[in-house]
C-alpha cells in the first residue's frame, strides 16, 4: 500500500524550480548523476570509486560522546555534533507515525542537512586541505561520496524505506565525524588557535536552494548508482532495484 504523507509545508525557498528535483548548490562534474540529478554546476563528488566503507568509530562510541559533559569538546566540534543532534530530531519526528511521512518535519532535515553537507564540503574540507599544503585528509574521500549518496536520496519523496536508509548511513557517517579521533577533533588540530573563526564562517553559511521532489525512472537510477559509488549496495539493491533503470 502506498505511503500516505501529510500536506506538504509551504516552499522553503523561491529558487525551487519544478520537477528536475534541484536540491543542492553546490558543484558537480557537468554530465554526473548528481549533475542529472541536481542541475549543472554543484558540488563536486567525483572522488574514486574505490575507498574503504568501514571505520573503526562505532555509533556507540558517538553516542557516548553525545551523552557524556565533555568539557574538553572544542567549539568546532560542539557546533557541527550538535547540528547532527538537531537533524537526527527533525528525521526522528518526520518517520514517527507508521505509515505516514511528517512532510514539514522532513522538509527541516531535508533543507539543514543539504546546508550542513555544505559547509563540511565548501567551508570546513577546503580551509584544513589549504592548511595541509593542498594535500586533503586521507577521508575526504570516502566522506565526498557519502555526501553524494545521502544527497542523492533527498531527492526522491521521501518514504519510511527512505528515511531508514538514510538513518542507516548517517549513523555510521556521523560516527567517522565525531568519534573520538575523528574529523572534527582533527580538523579542531589542525586549525588550532583560529578554530573559533573557522566556527564563524560555518556559522555564517547561507542557506541551500531545495526544490521539489522528483521520482521518475532516470532520477531513481541515478540515486542508485550513487547509493553504489559510496559503498552502499545493499541500499541500491532494496530502494532502487536494477530494474528501474531507464
């Protein structure tokens, strides 16, 4: 049986435009699936296809981490963690009723993680690559093509099978960012004493242009072979079966 959603919440920006489901801004090699996807000029996500899916941080450990009073958390850190607290809510609300998908609640996690992916990649990835003289940290690349398979799946209406995938990949994400040893107690590091300028920038993102959704055939095989590229086939094989290809 069909999922039944509520009303959909007004347009949260004027920029949305129709059905080609352009709901980034940031910038993609012209002719990507996230390209096909999300419109030309967006975020780059062209990183191998080869990288490693694991991590040695579990969710547990993060859980630990959010529940503890951890003084020695640093601004960067309690700034980026606290917006995955914030989005795991908006997520949490949006699926609570069986059946029903909370349309409003998921429009807020839909526009402020699409936000928050891109001050990661636009603000935080490249101001720690610059102070590494150019050389990115070694999981850039596996958190890049993260990014696009969790972009990916914003962009089909969202379903309880959905937002269990998504669910799924952001607790181990989530878990590479913020675990002890993790991409913001390095990056904390390695921006030292100007951490709380770097917190500002963050601060200071604009928001992200999110459009309507869009379902059809090329747009699911699209976020299929995004959903592989980032390690994730068994999300691909049961949201998007080989069959839907166009």
């Amino acid at each position: 049986m069909r999922e039944r959603a509520e009303p959909l919440p007004p347009p949260l920006s004027d920029t949305e435009r129709g059905a080609k489901g352009e709901a980034v801004s940031f910038r993609t090699r012209p002719g990507s699936d996230c390209d096909t996807m999300h419109g030309r000029n967006r975020v780059d996500l062209s990183a191998t296809r080869a990288h490693p899916r694991g991590c040695s941080i579990t969710p547990k450990e993060v859980l630990e981490v959010r529940d503890r009073e951890d003084t020695e958390a640093g601004p960067l850190y309690r700034f980026l963690a606290g917006d995955h607290a914030r989005l795991d809510g908006f997520l949490r609300q949006a699926a609570a009723r069986p059946g029903v998908i909370d349309r409003a609640a998921y429009a807020q996690f839909r526009a402020g993680l699409l936000k928050h992916i891109g001050m990661e990649e636009k603000i935080l990835l490249p101001e720690v690559q610059r102070r590494r003289g150019g050389e990115p940290l070694p999981i850039a690349a596996k958190l890049r093509l993260d990014h696009g398979a969790i972009a990916a799946l914003l962009v089909p209406s969202p379903t309880h099978a959905i937002v269990a995938a998504l669910r799924s990949i952001l607790e181990g994400h989530n878990a590479i960012e913020e675990g002890p040893g993790g991409l913001y107690e390095e990056c904390e590091k390695i921006v030292g004493a100007d951490v709380d300028e770097l917190v500002a920038r963050l601060r200071g993102a604009p928001e992200v242009p999110v459009a309507v959704h869009a379902d059809s055939p090329k747009v699911r095989a699209a976020t299929r072979r995004a959903l592989q590229r980032a390690g994730f086939d068994d999300e691909a094989a049961r949201l998007f079966p080989s069959g839907d290809e166009p």
